[in-house]
C-alpha cells in the first residue's frame, strides 16, 4: 500500500510534467472507484494545472476552478505518458493534455479516489493532525496529544487525527529506532523519549522520500512502476529473523489489526 512517502515521490515525479499545462480531457474508465467519480471533474478541462500538492496521502492537482483530490488506495499508482499509448487494464482515469501527454491513473483493486473540491475544503480531508515532517509536528505536540491515553503507542502514532501519514511500515521502524515497545501506552511515553521518536519519525520518512527519488524517471516510461522502491527495513516484515542491533530474532504480533514487528530486547 503506497505511503506517505511513495505518494509524495508520486507528487515530485508528475509534478514537472503537468504544473502549467492545460487540461484538454478527462476520460473515466468507471464510474466508482473507493466512491463514485464526480462529474465536477470536468470543470478542470481547458484550464491550466497551477500546482500539485499533498496533504497526507492525497494529491491536489490545482486549478483556478478547483481541484482534483487523488488517493492512490490501496494499488494506485499515476504514470505520465504519450497520450496515443493504449490504456491498459485497471487504466481508470486518463487526464489529457493539449501538449500531446496523458497523467493515466491504474488501480488494480480499485480502493483509490478522484474527487473535487472548489475551494480545498471537502470531507476527506477534514479532522487531520499536523504533516510529520513540519515544526508543526514536534514533540511538545504529540507529548501533550498523548497525556493519559492508554492506547498503544503503535497505534497512537498512525492516528491521522495525530500526526498525518505515520503508516504501518514507518511507525514500526520508526519505533525500533527510538528503542520503544510498539505496546506501550502513549500515555506513558516520557517527554525524552518523544524528542527521539518523532526525530525517527522524521528521519525515516524523509530517508524513504530521498530512496524513492531515485525512480522519477519512471514516471514517464511506460512500462514503469514509479512511486515504489526498496525499502532499507531493519524490522517491518522480518519475523523471525535476527535483529539487526542484538541478533535476537524479531517478534510479530496484531495491534490494531495491523501487523507490528519488533524486538523484546532492544525495545522497552
């Protein structure tokens, strides 16, 4: 499932192609996808894409008019491509260009999202916690979030109504980094150890940004599968295996019906 970071490497790698272009056509292979497809959509034809930015896994393609919101789900993924290339299947949403280049959407299983909003206020996007790699998100913040909450720290940091876009992979990596037990209650986590986690947070996030900035070039090809990249995991995924600090062999258990890796002796 693509996260925070593959969604912002989607932004930087189709950014280029499509900021002051204009939009020629919309085409919609189906009607629904995670919802049904708005109509709305077609008021972004015959204007120009002033920007596209993210705000924790959605992309807004920007124009006078509105904006398109674009959720990659759970197999997304965005391709700019010649517009005289065929779609392939799970090729749902074309949006053309009058420069001949097509931004084409694929989502396999259909748990993505195209929407609009004129103004960029819509539902989607409400009741959202700070973006993880601002000053906003620090940890005077999260410390003070946290106060008496017996939630897992785990699931307390992939709280979008927390911090936006800490998705399973980074939380736990992030936490093996800081040392602590993903089964902790947030409530407990002293003020110390808050500096270090969301340092790790950050600095998680932004290394798997940086990794995946090396697959822009695909994002025009189009046999590419831009967005996705080799994750360096110490943990996620990994059950069973030594640990990479102490060589005990990683743990795996659910904690919010999601699976959570990590190592008993290195994390407390």
């Amino acid at each position: 499932m693509p996260e925070l970071p593959e969604v912002e490497v989607s932004r930087m790698g189709i950014s280029p192609h499509l900021i002051g272009e204009t939009v020629a056509k919309l085409t919609f292979r189906t009607p629904k996808l995670r919802w049904d497809i708005p109509q709305e959509l077609k008021q972004m034809e015959g204007q120009v894409i002033r920007n596209i930015s993210r705000r924790a896994k959605y992309l807004l393609i920007e124009t006078d008019v509105g904006s398109a919101i674009v959720h990659l789900g759970m197999s997304g993924s965005l391709r700019v491509l010649d517009a005289e290339i065929a779609p392939a299947k799970h090729d749902h949403v074309d949006l053309k260009l009058t420069n001949g280049k097509v931004l084409r959407y694929n989502d396999p299983r259909r748990f993505g999202a195209w929407l609009w909003t004129e103004d960029g206020n819509h539902a989607a996007l409400g009741a959202m916690g700070p973006e993880p790699l601002t000053d906003e998100f620090n940890a005077d913040y999260i410390a003070e979030k946290a106060k008496g909450k017996r939630v897992a720290v785990k699931q307390f940091i992939m709280d979008n109504k927390v911090v936006v876009g800490v998705g399973n992979i980074y939380a736990n990596e992030s936490l093996f980094s800081a040392r602590i037990h993903p089964t902790r209650p947030a409530g407990k986590i002293t003020s110390k150890e808050w500096v270090l986690l969301v340092s790790e947070i950050k600095q998680v996030l932004d290394t798997a940004i940086k990794q995946g900035g090396t697959t822009l070039k695909d994002f025009a090809q189009a046999d590419g599968k831009p967005g996705y990249f080799a994750q360096e995991l110490q943990v996620y995924g990994k059950a069973g295996e030594p640990c990479p600090s102490c060589e005990e062999l990683i743990s795996e258990q659910k904690i919010g019906q999601r699976n959570t890796f990590f190592c008993n002796n290195c994390q407390k």
